[in-house]
C-alpha cells in the first residue's frame, strides 16, 4: 500500500514539475543510484521470461546489478512503475513493440513488470508467425512484440535476400496498435553468417554493400516517411526505442585490458558523458526523427545505458563461457528503466 501511494505521488509529482515547464528538466540525464526497493520484480516469479535475460536463474552470484535505479538530475522526477495504472491507461487499448531482439528484451521486462503489479489478474500469452501478445483480459490490454529487425523489407531466398531499404510490408500490423515503440540497429553491423541479406537495394540500384550507418539511415528514412503517411498522431502515440549500446569493448569506457562486460558488477557513477562519445547510430535516429512530420517521442535510453557496463547477461546468458553475451540485457535490470521512461511519457 505504501508504495502504491509513493507511485501516485511520484507520478503527480512528474507531472507537476512537467506542466510548470521547469528548465533543465531532461529524463534522460542523470545517475545510477542503489535503491534497496529495487527491483521491480522477482525473476523467479516471472515464469514467461527467456532463459537468455533471466541471469539471476543462470547463477549470476553478484546482486548490486539488480538494484540500480535511475536517477535523473537537476530535481526531476521519474516515477515509480505502477502497473495498475499503466493497465488502467491501456484498457482496451494495444501497445506493441517492433523491433529486433532488445525490443524483444524491453517487451519482456514490461510484461515481468505487470504480471507483478497485478499479480492475481488473468492473462494469456501467445506468439504466432513472429508476433507475441499479453493479455490481460479484465483491462482488454495487449503488450505485443513483433519481430522486425530492420522495420524495411528482405525478400527473397538465399543466396539472392534483398534488404530493400526503401521498401515496408508490415504496415498494416502497425497499424492496430495505439501505442508503438520501434527500434532498429542491433542487427545491422552482422556480417558473414549472420547477415540475413546478400544485397541491398534503393530504387533500381542493387549492391552487395554499403556503410552500415548510411544504410541504416536510408531505411529510417524509410520508416520515417511510412510514419508520416499512415499514422494518425490524435489516435497512435509512436515512440522509438532509441539506441542500446553493447559492452564488447572496454576501451570504450576506458579500461583496456578487460574482457568486455565480463566480470563487471558496477555502472559508470559520476559522468556526465560517455568516454567513447556519442553512439554514432543515435545520432542518426535523432536527425531523421528531428525531420518529421509527425511528432515521434525519442525514449532516448543510449545514454543512461552506456554507463550500465554491468547490466548484460555476460557469461550468464545462452553463450556460456564461450561466448560472453554484452549486448542483451540482464531482467531485472537495465530494460525495466526504459519501461519506467516510456511509462513516465506516456503519463504526461
């Protein structure tokens, strides 16, 4: 009851300090902090989740990554997740995530989150033909993820996939959500055997490469304007994911020598910047989005994410040993605090 309370608090706190139109009131920057009511949940108790996140049942030994809460600066406030709230917002209503496997990762700690908050309330989960769905029948609510890892189109078979930057298919499923957080960037640096394309394709121009980041940004373009064209703003709130940063180099926050994320238990305390800089392909979500015509929220986690060296499944993850996973994200963990910002924007 007392957190209950504390939530509603911190949330009409938020609010407050948003319609005064404070200066300097920015989410997004801010501290990791240890908070002995964290986490949100228990993974034990979330029987749904994949075995990939779930670090604390792959023997993960060290518990301080689980008890981290962000906390933004200059006075403002995030609020505590309250699920029954959340739930009370989307009655009758859709959210679904698009995206690749981090979306996948954000759409399982949302669904951790809730199943938590009302934990006596029925729900049903599926997954047919890529898309997963919750539901939470007494609120008619469904949290959806469906799997898309570069929003545009591949066709075709090997050795002949075309990823075809100027193209979209998957539309018409967008457009039975009244809330959509996207996200695209994981899967474009594959090469070799992962790379679930053989050539690209703009318009009449096909070739077997080009940068990464150009194409990427060729095909957020594309999204950009199918946004632009197919949604109503005043009916769907379209938010995206922004950037998650990995950890498979050390020298990125300036300690050469280590091993990725192996072995790390603690955030980055105390920078106002990241040592690497600025994540390139951020950069380029934040232009297109800047040049359109609808309004898109950036939840713009990159940031906040890049001081969480500690927060990937690393060795606990489906790679064992063999193959510490540093670009996923432990749950409990980094994820639910893009469900607390995206929860916290859709509450203004």
């Amino acid at each position: 009851m007392i957190r209950h309370v504390a939530a509603v608090f911190a949330v009409l706190t938020f609010v407050n300090v948003m319609a005064n139109g404070e200066k300097g009131c920015d989410l997004y920057k801010g501290d990791w902090v240890l908070d002995e009511s964290y986490p949100l949940y228990d993974s034990d108790r979330c029987g749904f989740i994949e075995r990939q996140f779930n670090c604390k049942g792959s023997g993960r030994p060290d518990t301080d990554y689980l008890r981290y809460r962000w906390q933004p600066s200059n006075g403002c406030v995030l609020p505590r997740f309250d699920g029954r709230d959340f739930l009370r917002r989307m009655k009758g209503k859709s959210l679904m995530f698009v995206g690749d496997s981090l979306s996948l990762n954000q759409w399982q700690s949302l669904t951790c989150m809730l199943h938590t908050s009302v934990p006596n309330a029925t729900f049903t989960s599926k997954r047919f033909l890529g898309l997963s769905t919750f539901t939470f029948p007494a609120y008619k609510a469904r949290v959806k993820f469906s799997r898309n890892a570069f929003l545009v189109d591949i066709v075709g078979k090997p050795p002949k996939r075309v990823l075809k930057l100027d193209s979209i298919s998957s539309g018409s499923l967008w457009k039975t959500a009244d809330v959509l957080v996207f996200n695209s960037w994981h899967w474009w640096l594959h090469t070799g055997r992962k790379q679930p394309w053989d050539m690209m394709e703009e318009g009449n121009v096909t070739v077997t490469d080009m940068d990464r980041l150009v194409a990427y940004e060729k095909a957020l373009r594309t999204w950009a304007k199918w946004v632009d064209e197919n949604v109503d703003p005043s009916r769907t709130q379209v938010f995206f994911q922004g950037v998650s940063p990995d950890h498979a180099n050390s020298n990125d926050w300036s300690e050469p020598g280590y091993k990725g994320c192996r072995g790390e238990t603690t955030p980055l305390m105390g920078s106002s910047s990241y040592p690497a800089g600025s994540h390139p392909a951020e950069m380029v979500a934040e232009k297109v989005i800047g040049e359109m015509k609808n309004k898109v929220k950036l939840l713009d986690v990159t940031f906040l994410s890049q001081l969480r060296k500690d927060g990937h499944p690393s060795v606990f993850g489906l790679g064992g040993h063999r193959v510490a996973d540093c670009s996923h994200w432990c749950l409990a963990g980094v994820p639910d605090t893009w469900n607390q910002l995206l929860y916290a924007e859709l509450s203004h």
